[in-house]
C-alpha cells in the first residue's frame, strides 16, 4: 500500500510508502494559513514536483513483483480538473507501470435522482481525465436500502440505462420541491423547472453519447462479492494475463478463464443476486410494478383493436385449418412460438390461432 492521502491520520493498514514522510498537510496549512482542501492541492503539487522520491521507494518493490495499490485522497477536484493527479498517473504511465482506476461511490447516491447524475458525470470527468482503466464501484451496497428505496431496479444503476428517466424523476422532483420561503406553493417555476429540465437532458445525453461509464456493487464484508471486484481489477490492469504466451487467443482464453473462475455469471445476473440479497423492498416493490403491468384486462381493449384481433385471428385459424387439412397423416401441425416481450392484443391474436387450429386438426370436418 502506497498512501498519497495527506489527511490520512488514522491509516487502518501497514503501508510500504507514506507520503507524509515527504510533506505534511498540518504544516502546510498553518505555514500557507490554507484550509484542508487547499492545503491537500498544495501536498499533491508538491508530490509531483519531487516524484523522485517516490520512484525511488517504488522501485523495491517493483523489483521484487509486488502489486502496488495507491490510496489517493478522496477530493473530486483533484481527478477532474486539478492536473497534478494526472500528470503523476502519466510519469508513472512512462515508466511501464500497468495501472487501472477504481473509483468507490456510495451506493445510496442512488435513491437520489440528482445526486446519481452528479456521480455519472465526475466518474466520466475522471475516466476522460487519467485516461485509464476504469472500474467504477457502488460501495457499501449492503447498505443501500437504508436511505430510501431506489426508483428503479440495481441493474438500471449498473448498467446506466436510459437516463431519460432519470430525467423524468429529476423533473417531478423539481415540480415537488419545497414551498418557497415567501408562500406561493411548493416547486420550481414553470420557465425555471423548464430550464433545469433542458439542463439534466443535455447532461444525460452527454453521458450516453460517451457511454463509457457503468459501475460495479460491493459490500466489503462479503467475500464473493470482493472477489468479483478484484477480478475487474486483475483484467483492467492486465495482472490476470501475467507473462502469456504471445501466441493469438492467448488473452481471450485467460479472461474467458477469469470470468468463469465466478461462476460464469453475465453481470446482470450478478446485480439481480445482489438485490435479491441486499435489497427486499425494492425487489418486492419492482415485481409489483412488474406484474401490475402484466395484468391486462383484455376486455377493457378498444372496440377497434378487439375487432381487428378477432378478424386476424379468423383469418389465421382458416389459413392454419387449410394448412392442417393438407399435412400428411402422421406429420405434426405446426405450432406458434410465443416470443417473451408481446403486446396482449398479439397475445390474443396468436393464442385462438393456435386454439383454431387444434379444433380444426381434430375436427376436419
């Protein structure tokens, strides 16, 4: 472990380099009169300015192969617009050092619409910034429920799926918002909210376009679930490969083989069992919404779609008694395959199709 955090007083691990042995935030922030996060800017600028120090402390370790993690302060500004982090990451770059990003976010960020969007820009700020592998990780997932329930389902987190409804949320909750202080009801103005609703549209679709950015959960007291966070971590900075043969297929095989080493599971199914395990209320409140939508009451379908239904299905019955009547004696009729995602209108229409030609099969006549 390698400490690039100069607030880091309490350290709850041994570390090989420590920073702090190089400047010390306490001393810069009475000699400069600077505030923490001034004083943090000003132990970075310096770190880079004397990187030596550091290289020559790393190269021990190096030498004898050991794998290096750097615990950088937790400062936003110093991944997205600060450029000492940057310009460290790239001297390291130089000198052969096969690195990857992991940028922890707590994961209730999630229950708030707004506060999801600014997590999906600084971690796209930063990705563009180091220029590095990245692994962007949901935090303290086993936490997640205990600031509200989430208004969606993990995986639309994870996988950062359409933000246009992250943009609905941001705008109800802006139409919602708290009365100001002068009376006059609650929410934002209509040309203001109209504004801001512009506003999140342009950040979201910047997101998408760029469609870099998707995270991963962990819970730190759950050993698979750090496993798998570790094995990104191998595969984005190449540890997994080691010293492979350079012959081709050779890498494929070797991530193939660390994928499988967790079960073999897509990542959409790893988030679904970490919400069946951590998350009971909004996986109950999803398949509630899920099967609320599912109940269609077919005889409530406008007068026109039931007409149209009945006529196609009429007209597939007869096609489908034509084609029975001409089957050989011992050939099977042929048979619909209903796919997954189908409208209740073409459900129904397939359904007494189907129902047709049985009776018609055993029923020639």
């Amino acid at each position: 472990m390698v400490n690039v955090d100069p607030a880091n007083d309490h350290l709850p691990y041994d570390v090989a380099i420590d920073t702090r042995e190089l400047v010390d935030l306490g001393e810069v922030m009475e000699r400069y009169e600077l505030g923490p996060n001034g004083g943090t800017l000003f132990c970075l600028e310096y770190l880079e300015k004397n990187l030596d120090w550091l290289l020559e402390r790393l190269e021990p370790l190096v030498a004898e192969g050991r794998y290096i993690i750097f615990d950088f302060p937790g400062q936003v500004e110093l991944f997205t617009n600060h450029p000492s982090t940057a310009n460290i990451v790239a001297r390291l770059g130089k000198l052969d050092y096969r690195m990857c990003a992991v940028h922890l976010v707590d994961s209730h960020y999630c229950s708030d619409a707004a506060k999801f969007m600014s997590v999906l820009l600084v971690s796209l700020t930063t990705m563009l910034k180091l220029e590095l592998p990245h692994v962007n990780v949901l935090s303290k997932v086993d936490l997640i429920e205990q600031y509200g329930e989430l208004p969606f389902s993990l995986d639309y987190f994870t996988e950062v799926l359409d933000l246009s409804y992250l943009c609905d949320c941001l705008d109800s909750s802006m139409e919602a918002g708290p009365a100001p202080a002068g009376g006059g009801g609650g929410g934002a103005s209509r040309g203001s909210a109209s504004k801001y609703s512009k506003l999140n549209r342009a950040m979201a679709e910047l997101v998408e376009d760029f469609n870099l950015v998707n995270f991963v959960t962990c819970a730190v007291e759950d050993k698979e679930s750090m496993a798998g966070v570790l094995r990104l971590i191998d595969k984005a900075n190449g540890y997994c490969f080691g010293d492979l043969p350079l012959h081709p297929g050779a890498y494929h095989m070797t991530a193939s083989q660390a994928d499988s080493a967790g079960g073999g599971q897509w990542a959409s199914e790893r988030t679904m069992d970490v919400q069946e395990k951590y998350m009971p209320a909004s996986r109950d409140a999803h398949l509630e919404r899920v099967d609320r939508v599912d109940r269609v009451d077919l005889a409530t379908a406008p007068p026109t779609a039931a007409a149209a239904a009945a006529a196609a299905a009429a007209a597939a019955a007869t096609a489908r008694g034509r084609r029975a009547d001409r089957m050989p004696a011992g050939d099977a009729p042929m048979s619909f395959t209903m796919p997954k995602h189908m409208t209740p209108e073409a459900a129904a229409i397939i359904a007494a199709a189907e129902a047709a030609g049985q009776t018609r099969q055993k029923n020639p006549d």
